[in-house]
C-alpha cells in the first residue's frame, strides 16, 4: 500500500501554531521524570505476539515507538522507539521460532531512502540494525513456517533472502527490474521456502525455486492492483488468498488463477490485513479502511464485524483461544474481541498515539485538563481529565468529528475551541460543544435627503451583514473580556462573549495562522507577514518584518508589548510595534522555533522547537538555557506544581515537583 503521510502530518502546519500563553508562575519549570499520561488510543499500525509466550504481545506505531503488553493487552507500556526521528513506520514484527529474536522492519515514512530490519535479543527492549538491509526502505517481512532461518524482506527496491536468520541478504529478484519493485505483500509456502509470492504495486509475482525466476500471477486480476497482503493457506498450500485496491481475490491453484471474492462492498475494497485462523483454516479475516470483514467457509460470504468506521491495520488471533482477537486500528487504537468477533472493546490502557495540538486548563481547578487532538474524527476531538490525566474521558458531542487545532479556557469555566471548520463553546460542566459562529459587520450608510428651500437632512442608516465562520480557526486569544481568532477568513474580534464577531481581512490579508494581545496591543500573522494595533484591532500596520523571514509558526506580545515571532528563521524581538526586528539567539537555536510563551510578568519565558529540546529565559527573553526532555515537545505549560507537555505523537507526558527545566537523563524515551 503506498502509505503516505496525509494522515499522520495533514496537521504539521497546525502543529507549529501552538504558541501557548503560559499561566503566571511563581515558580520555574520542573525537573524529574517525564510520564506519558494520555489521553489513551490513537493510531496503532502492528500487532505480534510472542508464540511461547502469547500474553506477551508487541505493538507498532507509524512514529517509531515501541509498545509491549505482558498481559495479552489489558495494560500497555512504550518500551523503544526506533530511528532519530518520529518518522518510522513499525510495520512487521516477527518472533522468531528458531533463536528467540524479534525482528522488526520499518521504514521511513519522510524519505523512501530510509529504513531498517532491526532486531532485538532482550524481549524488544534494545534493538541493533542488521547491516546487509540498512537504509532500504522495506515495506514487507515474513519468515518461512518451515525454516526459520530463512527470511525474506521486500524493499521498495525488490525482494532479499537471508539463508541465515539475518546475518546476510542477498538480493532474489533481477535488479532494475521493471515490475518487480515496490513490494508490498510477501507470503512463503508453509512447506516449501523456496515457493515465495510478492505483490508490487502493481501486480503479483511467484518464484518456485528461491528467486532465480519468476513469473507474474495476474491472471484473473484487475490490472493496475495494488497489493496489500498475501496469505497461503497452511492447510492447504494451494489455496492463496491477496487483498488489492480493487478487491479480495482467491486461488485454488497456488497463484495460477485468481477470481474475485464477492460479498464486500466495493467500498471496503482497500484491505490492508488478511489474517487466517490459526486453528480453523476456513476462517479468514479481512482488515478494511470500512471494518474487519470476517469468513468462516473460507470466503464463500462475509460478514463485516466491526462499525464501517474501523480502519484496520494489523489483526492478531490468539492461537490459544482463537475467539480472542485483536485489532490494531487507526483512530480508535486496540480494539479487543473475547467472542469470536461478536462484539469489541477498546485495550488501550497505557497505549497512547494521539496527536495532540492544543492543551488547556481550567483556572479554577488545576486537576482538570483539556486536551485537543487532530486526525482521530469521531474517536478524536477533546479529552478531559479531573484527576490530572489518571483517568479521561472524551468530550466532543457537538464537534462532528472536526480537527482541534486551539483550546482556551475563558473565566468562569468556559472553554473555547478553534477547528478545522470554526469556533465552538464548552459551557462549565457542560456535555456538548455548541458553535459560535456568527460574524455581523456594521456598515454605516449617509444619504442626504433633499428639501425644497432649504439645506438637504443628512440621514445614517447602519446595516448588519450577517456571515458564518468556516474554515480553519488557527488560534484564540484572550484579553479581558475582549477575544481574539487567527482564521482562514482573517482576524476576527468578539466583546460580548463570542454571541458575535467583527472584523475580517487584515489590510487584505486572510489565512492568519496566530493572534495575541497584551492590553490594547494586538498581533496577527500570517505566514509571512506581521499586523499590529494599538487599539485593540481598531487599525492596523503590517509590520517591517525582515524579509529573510518566510514561515511564522506564532506571535506573542510579552506584557511589556514586547513582539516575538517563532519561525522557521528563528526568534525576532520588536519593541517598538513592529518597526524594528533584532534576531535573538544567545542559546535558542537558529531555527526552527515553534513557540515563544512569557509568563504574566514577561520575565520567564520558554521557546519550543517541536524536539527534544526545550529553551527557557529566565530575563526576559535576554539569554536563554536548554534542556533534553526526551520528548518531542509542542506545547509546555505550568500546572499546579508539574509541567504539561503536549508532544507530536505521544499526547500529553507530565513532570511532578516542578522546581526546573533540568530534566533527568532517565527521563528519555530514546
């Protein structure tokens, strides 16, 4: 399947406007052990467990991190993350029968030059590349039933053999071949290792003698499909089931001819997994981007056992119990069946991979937290949390399944929330989000009215033009009772409490991607412009921004009027409106600034750069300190004596006793 990273990054850009208003603190930012805390679930890519152990059971995530479950997946812990960066995709794991190893493949979901086949000796804990494979961008990895020593990987590349549980590969399919490439899908006969089946992208190919000739399997398919997935019945050898972008097909005559399974919709037609019963060969599953399709006389007809709104990625059947089965999904993390499919559950506990974009809390309560994903929909939204994350629960009745790009937390309990289509209102204690979309613009008309034998009446009339908000809603600001909204539209204002809103384009500008204001100071920019006014959005100036600066993540406006700008160029400073920039280094990185937050009295700051590293100023912005988290930080915010920090993948890690920024090197998730 060619995965791309419309899902998981859709929101990068989102992700760099998260400058986050930092309560006022008397104290600094912490220093001890980063927890993960959640919200739990997310987006779950691989399922595999151990066959001596079958309670002990490993998970893959599309970002690199590694999660275990010692008890057949009621609790889950993240115990490795592989690669530098967030950007390998966990798709294959395989405990191997023969030397107790785990081996992993992966690859780069940034560079299709990049991936590995790592393996581990210690239960997935520790994990080494295995040289002959480094840097190959493999997308499918099986071991034959009949000799674990030998594996076979298909790469972007083609397909590779190792005789020799990994030590050495070498290349089995002709290099520079003009099919076979792109390879998707690998099965092995379970009796034969020489007999293995590819699917490229386009099309199946079989090999009967360990790769030194091929023949294409095509007949019977649609041309032009993608194959997904590849099982060989291991009752039946002759019998082979592949999933295509056009459909499931079957053979009975171990590739020679395909025909198409009806009983799915054409609709359901991307299946990523098909998966046998270990026990029952006749049950099949099919994982779907519209469900788990189930059949029990081995695809004669299908029953879809799971809400249309499942996406599956992996499906793992416990060989004890084959009623027990789970689901690796996107969106809704675990799903857990003890029935043979009749119904699911979620098993995320202590799971978590959201992407988090907005985090609020309430001022009145410390213990309850808001938190904003992007990409989940329905599954997604807001969580809250009363006790400080121990326990969530989501609360995004009203939402529609939208995009949570901002959160702000308004006196008296009310939150506020940016989307990807609008603003929306929580009340306090409050089940469902309400919209708060309405924009009215006065326009104020003078006509003269002519009277004979003396001087014409002037007469104003003022006429409203009603409007909605729609679009993208990148931020929220607010200054006493006044509320300020970065959008797609331009820079909107609210004074009676979001029941309306003025404004629009800024000096013709739209697609503002940060707000903030300090008194009657207000900023807004767009990606490469900065806007200013001094009377509360009355006017405005674009600022003299210097023109070397082409990708503004946020703006801030410290207490002092003090303008900051995070970009892609670094941190700039104006203390004169807008008119003058100096470039502020002095410890902060020279790029890539997500975030630049001051506290209530503007001598505390903190910059993030969506790394592991996070920068804190402790004199006004002068000079500045970093320190290694561990984690990829978006948002850092103070709360009650702990440090929140909302991460890019991995929801919301927390810091207890917050008496620095110095982080404990244990703290490290790499």
């Amino acid at each position: 399947m060619r995965f791309t990273r419309s899902r998981i990054l859709a929101l990068v850009f989102t992700l760099t406007l998260l400058a986050c208003g930092l309560p006022a603190w008397t104290q600094n930012v912490a220093g001890a052990r980063w927890t993960p805390i959640g919200p739990d679930g997310g987006d779950a890519r691989s399922l595999s467990y151990d066959p001596e152990n079958p309670d002990h059971i490993l998970l893959g995530t599309s970002s690199g991190d590694l999660f275990s479950t010692a008890d057949a997946g009621a609790s889950w812990s993240r115990i490795a993350h592989l690669g530098a960066e967030d950007d390998m995709v966990l798709d294959h794991i395989i405990f191997s029968p023969q030397n107790h190893a785990i081996y992993l493949a992966a690859w780069s979901i940034d560079d299709n030059q990049r991936g590995d086949l790592f393996r581990s000796r210690d239960g997935g804990r520790t994990w080494t590349i295995l040289p002959g494979l480094h840097n190959k961008s493999i997308r499918s990895f099986v071991i034959a039933p009949s000799d674990p020593a030998t594996m076979i990987v298909g790469a972007l590349d083609g397909v590779f053999r190792s005789n020799d549980a990994g030590e050495t590969w070498n290349r089995i399919s002709p290099e520079g071949h003009a099919e076979i490439h792109n390879i998707e899908s690998l099965a092995i006969d379970p009796r034969n290792p020489d007999i293995i089946y590819a699917g490229t992208w386009h099309l199946p190919w079989k090999t009967e003698d360990g790769g030194r000739t091929w023949r294409s399997m095509k007949q019977g398919l649609i041309d032009d499909s993608d194959i997904f997935s590849i099982i060989v019945d291991h009752s039946n050898p002759a019998t082979v089931f592949l999933s295509a972008c056009s459909g499931i097909y079957k053979s009975e005559n171990a590739g020679g001819l395909f025909h198409k399974i009806q009983g799915i919709p054409f609709s359901a037609r991307r299946t990523r997994m098909l998966h046998q019963d270990p026990q029952q060969a006749g049950v099949v599953y099919a994982g779907t981007t519209e469900g788990l399709w189930r059949t029990s006389d081995a695809g004669a007809t299908w029953k879809r056992v799971t809400p249309a709104n499942v996406i599956v990625n992996d499906i793992s059947v416990d060989p004890r119990d084959p009623a027990r089965v789970l689901l690796a999904t996107d969106r809704s993390g675990v799903l857990l069946s003890t029935n043979s499919t009749v119904s699911f559950t979620p098993s995320n506990r202590g799971f978590v991979h959201r992407q988090v974009t907005a985090l609020a809390e309430d001022p009145e309560d410390p213990s309850t937290v808001f938190v904003g994903v992007v990409n989940d929909k329905e599954y997604g939204g807001v969580f809250l949390t009363h006790d400080g994350g121990a326990h969530w629960q989501q609360r995004s009745s009203g939402l529609g399944g939208r995009d949570i790009f901002v959160l702000r937390a308004v006196a008296g309990g009310t939150i506020l929330g940016g989307t990807n289509n609008g603003i929306f209102e929580l009340q306090k204690n409050g089940s469902e989000w309400h919209p708060i979309n309405d924009v009215v613009i006065e326009r104020r008309i003078t006509v003269k009215l002519p009277r004979p034998g003396s001087k014409a009446k002037t007469l104003t009339r003022v006429e409203n033009t009603r409007s909605t908000i729609v679009g993208h809603v990148n931020d929220i600001r607010i200054a006493g009772n006044t509320w300020y909204a970065a959008t797609a539209q331009g820079v909107l204002v609210s004074d009676n409490a979001g029941k309306s809103w003025h404004g629009g384009p800024v000096l013709g500008n739209r697609g503002f991607v940060s707000v903030a204001a300090a008194g009657h100071v207000v900023s807004a920019a767009t990606l490469n412009a900065v806007f200013v006014s001094t009377d509360s959005a009355a006017t405005w100036q674009e600022a003299a921004l210097p023109e070397k600066v082409h990708a503004i993540r946020s703006i801030t406006v410290a207490p002092d009027s003090t303008l900051w700008v995070a970009a892609r160029e670094g941190a700039y400073r104006s203390s004169d409106a807008g008119q003058n920039w100096q470039r502020v280094m002095n410890g902060l990185p020279a790029h890539n600034l997500i975030a630049i937050t001051a506290n209530s009295e503007g001598r505390h700051m903190v910059a993030t750069t969506g790394a592991d590293l996070v920068y804190e100023s402790s004199d006004g912005g002068v000079t500045w300190r970093a320190t290694n988290t561990g984690w990829n930080i978006r948002i850092v915010t103070l709360n009650s004596g702990r440090v929140l920090a909302a991460t890019a993948f991995d929801g919301i890690v927390t810091q207890a006793g917050a008496e620095s920024l110095a982080v404990a090197s244990s703290g490290s998730r790499r």
